[in-house]
C-alpha cells in the first residue's frame, strides 16, 4: 500500500493539474483526494482490505511535495534489437532503460533478426519482455514477411500471439496494393498499420534532409517528398479502405499538412512526432563535425519542419510522442556519417529532453505531454494506463522535474548510447516508477529492478579510444 502526498495530478482527460494525494492498493489506484489525514487514508485502505481495517506499518508514506505523479508513459516505438542483435540491445535492457525514461510500456518494432513475422516470434518478445519484469513489453508484428515488402503475414495469427500492431518500420512497404491490402486484413484484428513512410526511389543513398546544410556538408540528402509522398499515398488507401492508420516518425512539414486535412475529412489516422525531430533541425550537424549521433530516418529537417511539427502537436493533428529508441554499437556509429546506420537511442533521456527544451521554455503543456505521450498512446493502441484515475491500474511516475542530471557513459541502462544528448545535462527526470502497482525503479537505488528480476547482471566498464575521443562503455 502506497500513500503518495502532495503530488501534482494531470487530470484524466489531460486538460487541468491538481496538487492530490493518491492511494495505491494491489495493482489499482485505490483514491485520489485532497490532502488526507492518517485516519482517512486508513480507513481507505482499510475498506478496500479483507481484514476490514489496515495497519499503519503496511503503508508505504512518500511526500511528492513539488513532483507529479504522471500515468506511466507509453511508448509505442522502440527498436529492442532481440532477437538476433543483442550486442546492441536485449529486451531486458531495452525494458529498463524504458522504466528509467519514465515508460511503463513500450512496443517493440519488428526489425530484428528475424524478423517477427511469425506468431512464435512474436510470443517469444512476450515470454522476454514478462521475463524482465520491468516495463510491460507488447511486441509489433511485421506487415510483411521478412519485411521484404512482398508477401504479407498471417497478422491475426500474430495478434493472437500478442502483436499490438502491425509495422514493416525500418522501410516503408514501397507497394501500394499490398499495403492497401494490408489495410483490409487489419481490420480482422482491430489493431493500427504503422507505416514507416519513406519511398525508397526518393531517398536512395541519402543520409540526412536534403536542403542548404547537406549541399553545404558535401552529404547527399534525402527530399522531404521521400515522406510527404508516401503519407499521402497511405492517407488516400486509409480513407478507401477504413483501416486503421497510424504514421511513424512525422518530420516534414508537408506530412503534417495532409495529416491535418485528412484528419478533418474523418480519416482513421493517427501520427506520431520524435523528440529529437522537435528538438533539432538539420543545422546541428554544422556545428557537431558529422556527429552520426544525430543520424536518423527520417533525417533532421528545416527549421520550417520544426516549426510545423510543434504546430501539429499543438492542435492534435499530431497525435503521439514517441521516442523511436534505435540502439546501436559504438563502433556501427564510429563509421563515417554515410555509412553509419541510422537512429538515436531514446528511451532514457526522451522525456528530460522533451522537459528541457519543450516544457520548461514554455512551447509545450505538461497536459499535452500526458496526452501525447500517455493517454493518446493508451487509447489508440489499447494498452493499460493512461491516465491517473480512481480505479485505474496503478502505472505510474513519479516525475520530479528539478532533478538535473549529466547524460555521460556510464550512466544508461540501455547498452547504446548512441543519442546527441551525450555530454549534456537535462533536467526532469523519473524518481519511481510502478507497475501494476509494483515498485520497480527507484533512480539512486538502480539495482530494484535486478531484485524483482532475481537476475544479477555484472556489468564491466570498458574503455574506447575511437577518432581521437575516449569513451567509457557498460556492458
Ligand atoms: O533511424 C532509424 N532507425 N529509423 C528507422 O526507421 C529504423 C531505426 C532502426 O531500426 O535503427
């Protein structure tokens, strides 16, 4: 029994904020009150109990005083890495760095080796993510098998293995009939297509936004149509066929224009914004001497592009936050910039960044984060939390967002560190996180997780000199 005082609630349906104090009783969030004294917080406890009463030693008592309780953040686009490449990242790994970030569930994208195109697959991400008792895992099964974009899979036999959507991410399915079809068939299952748009004959060897800075850099850029024409493209299937839609990683402003009007002819879509793509534009990679940090898919656009995507989260055209965590090794991102693969590493410094740069400076509500990066997320994928409410399952934060801290080596549970933050201090971070009701991060007390798992993980620094930079890794 848990009774949190004082904390700062974000209403359920994301509009006010109210200093409460909240009772946690099993896995449910028992009351949310004013201020409650020792007795009334007993008797609370104590009707909801079989014994009929509660002793005052069994509850658990944390004054939030300047925190928020914030619904568990869900995240519906990580890259887990496992099956195939787990030097990168395991779904144990992957799953507390997403605790540690603030997330209590996350979905995991299909681009592993193997792919999960196969309901075995698929249940096996299952089996890992209940495994690592940290954040709940819910796998995503792949559109088409092998992601060769070619033959699509048995998506009800994947979603009866627990798949919570449906993706090739990682490539856009370049067919449009069989993405149309693709459309038709999830309809048997009720679950979201995500489509990862980029049309391959547009973007073909670039390696970030093709504009002024990559004429300037020497680097071939890719256009914002390789997005634009594939949003349309899926935005026109959706509205024919009623499937349901959701964009991954919206970085153009030209996408957020035909999101917005089709949102307003009644399409079933939805669409999701990455940090880094509010946060950066293409101009970072003048002053970071190719830094391969800030290589991702889609690439870092314009300053107009940044403007546009705070623009769509601002009136719901865009709907979710998502970090689209892409783990990689040091030495993969050591390549020079053409070469190095593509993305960023999220999922622990995702929501510091968004408070840093977007909360504090005033262009971004603590109400619309919750709803963008919680409550959104909950609703459309189905997925437990979402909100802080009476009865409701108790996943949740408690977010302290004074708390600075040096994102450096050493400090990640995910096994990448691959993100732009590297060196820099952010500030607003998780202090606990429960699950279920279950306390399973505690920030200073990091080995919590490692005792609920049972597992002890021995983890050693090593020591990397690579173009002229040492680095500390953990493994
Ligand atoms: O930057 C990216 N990395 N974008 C993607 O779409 C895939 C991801 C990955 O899997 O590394």
């Amino acid at each position: 029994m848990w009774w949190l005082k004082n904390v700062h609630v974000v209403d359920p349906e994301c509009t006010s904020i109210q200093v409460r104090d909240v009772l946690i009783q099993g896995d449910r969030i028992l009351k949310i009150s004013d201020s409650l004294t020792q007795e009334e917080a007993l008797k609370q406890f104590g009707q909801n109990s079989q014994k009929g009463k509660a002793d005052l030693k069994e509850i658990k008592v944390i004054d939030g005083t300047g925190k928020y309780l914030f619904p568990g953040l869900i995240d519906v686009h990580t890259h887990l890495r496992e099956p195939g490449q787990e030097e990168k990242e395991e779904i144990a790994t992957g799953a507390r760095a997403a605790l540690r970030g603030g997330f209590t569930t996350i979905l995991a994208m299909p681009n592993t080796k193997p792919v999960l195109d196969q309901r075995a697959l698929v249940e096996f991400v299952v089996l890992q993510g209940e495994r690592a008792g940290a954040a709940r895992v819910y796998p995503i099964g792949a559109i088409t098998k092998g992601q060769s974009g070619k033959e699509l899979t048995e998506m009800v036999d994947l979603a009866s293995g627990g798949a919570k959507a449906f993706s090739d991410d990682g490539r856009g399915v370049q067919n449009a009939e069989l993405f149309r079809l693709a459309l038709e068939y999830v309809k048997l299952t009720g679950l979201p297509l995500i489509s990862h748009c980029e049309d391959e004959g547009l973007a073909q060897g670039g390696s970030m936004h093709k504009g002024e800075v990559s004429a300037r850099l020497g680097l071939k850029g890719i256009p914002s149509s390789a997005e634009a024409v594939m949003v349309a493209r899926d935005l026109i299937l959706a509205e024919e066929t009623s499937g349901k839609l959701h964009l991954a990683h919206i970085s153009a402003k030209e996408s957020v224009e035909l999101i917005r009007a089709a949102k307003k002819r009644g399409v079933d879509v939805t669409a999701e914004v990455n940090p880094h793509h509010l946060i950066f534009t293409d101009e970072a990679l003048l002053d970071s001497e190719y830094n391969t940090s800030y290589k991702v898919n889609p690439p870092l656009g314009s300053r107009e592009d940044q403007q546009a995507l705070l623009g769509g989260v601002l009136d719901g055209t865009l709907d979710m936050l998502a970090t689209d965590h892409a783990p990689h090794t040091w030495e993969e991102k050591m390549k020079p910039f053409g070469e190095a693969p593509f993305g960023i590493a999220g999922l622990e410094t995702a929501l510091a960044a968004v408070w840093t740069y977007l909360v504090k400076p005033g262009k971004l509500s603590v109400e619309t984060l919750i709803k963008n990066w919680s409550l959104n997320p909950s609703r459309r994928f189905n997925l437990p939390g979402g909100a802080v409410q009476e009865g409701g399952i108790a996943d949740v934060v408690l977010f302290d967002p004074e708390r600075i801290e040096k994102v450096e080596p050493g400090w990640f549970a995910s096994k990448s560190l691959n993100t732009p933050f590297l060196g820099r201090e952010l500030q607003g971070f998780s202090s606990m996180v429960w699950v279920g009701g279950e306390l399973r991060y505690q920030r200073d007390q990091d080995k919590i997780w490692q005792e609920i798992n049972g597992v002890k993980v021995q983890r050693d620094i090593v020591k990397y000199r690579m173009n002229r930079r040492t680095i500390e890794c953990l493994f």
